[in-house]
C-alpha cells in the first residue's frame, strides 16, 4: 500500500488556492489545490480507477457486518491509504450489510447508485468544503434506502440527519484527516442510527486500525481505533 503519493509514496500537500497541474497517469491538466512534496499530482478519476470489483464484492457477501465488509474493500489493490475511494466505500459497505440484514432494496441497483453519487465528491472535501466525504457517503446510503429525492418528506429528513450524524462524530476528533478513521466513524455512526429508525439491526465487530504505519499524520492515541506497538 503507497503511504500517500500513488506515484512515489511522499506525503500530500494542500493548498489554499487552485492551480493547474498535469495528473501524473492520464496528462489531462486539471485544476487542484492537492499534490504530494515532490509535485506529483493524480486527478480523483486516475485514484478512484479500477473500482469495478466493488459491486462484484459486495453482491457475493451475506455478511451483515459493514466494518468487515469495508475492511475487505480496504485491502483491495484499488484502495490507498486516503483517498475519494473512501466515499463510495463506506456507502457501498452499509448498503451490503444492511441488504443483508434484511433491509429491502435491489442490491446491485443500489450500488451503481451509491458508485455513481459518490464519484461526484472530490478528495479533500474534508478539510475544503467541511464535509467529509466518508460522512456524506452515509447520508447516500440513507438517501438510496429511503428513495429520497429534494421533495421528499422522511427521506430528505432522514438522509440529513445520517449526514449530520457522522459529520458530528468525525468532528469531535479533529484532524488532520484520515480516510480509514473517519471511515470507520461514519459506519459506526450509520450502524445505530439505521437501527434506531429502521429496526435492522446490522453487525458490528472491533475495530483495531492496521493502516497507522502508512498515514503520516496519524493523530495516535487520539484516535479511537489505534492500536499501540
């Protein structure tokens, strides 16, 4: 796993302002306010490739458990340390488990949803936009779930309050970011609320973080899922 450039493994910088770069992979010139020290820069398009085998992961689990079904995502070659892949993972995660617990949705149609909804969140809204995207992921979820549309009622209330649930928790925290944490906080965050509103009642197992070595920010004991030595 690269610790945090997909092109040479230094570590991330963000900047305030925008500014043209050439993504290291594809060439397309694109503006981006985040590249690493030794100015490699890789659009959201080129780290979120390869992402295919989600939907052939999570159509052949019956686990009802979204932390072991994103810990297997995590581990798959398309997944980096941080990245906008952590915005359809933990959305695609919840929409698994809770399938598989016996919530009531067409599986596969709600993965392509989920996939298609989340590719529009770019990296670093986290710290630019305030919203992170593992966060808004879970209120994707809860949208899909609930066939939430602008006009909605329950749904539009619903979908929000997921948000505003994870958005909450990962805040407390504080950062720098980390995509795994923040991850984890929101499936969490999403396991008692759909039990709450939905009485489905997915699984949860512990959570021990393996990924501390890769993140150069790695905030440690702060961090709930640390595991120490």
């Amino acid at each position: 796993m690269q610790k945090e450039c997909l092109i040479c493994g230094k570590q991330i910088k963000y900047i305030q302002e925008e500014r043209e770069m050439e993504c290291s992979l594809c060439h397309k010139k694109l503006m981006t306010k985040t590249f690493c020290v030794k100015g490699h820069y890789v659009c959201d398009d080129c780290h979120t490739n390869n992402l295919d085998n989600i939907t052939n992961i999570c159509m052949n689990t019956d686990s009802s458990n979204p932390i072991d079904i994103l810990n297997k995502l995590m581990d798959e070659e398309f997944c980096h340390v941080h990245g906008p892949e952590h915005h359809i993972l933990v959305g695609a995660s919840l929409l698994t488990a809770y399938k598989n617990a016996g919530g009531d949705i067409n599986l596969e149609k709600s993965l392509i949803e989920l996939i298609n909804r989340a590719k529009s969140v770019p990296g670093g809204t986290c710290g630019f936009w305030g919203a992170c995207g593992a966060g808004i992921s879970t209120g994707m979820f809860v949208s899909i779930i609930s066939n939430s549309t602008p006009l909605t009622k329950k749904g539009f209330k619903l979908s929000n309050k997921m948000t505003s649930k994870s958005l909450n928790t990962i805040a407390d925290i504080g950062g720098p970011r980390c995509c795994k944490r923040d991850s984890y906080l929101s499936i969490l965050s999403a396991i008692s609320f759909i039990d709450k509103q939905y009485d489905v009642v997915m699984q949860r197992s512990q959570i021990t973080c393996k990924y501390s070595k890769y993140n150069n920010e790695c905030i440690k004991d702060r961090c709930p899922f640390y595991q120490k030595g």
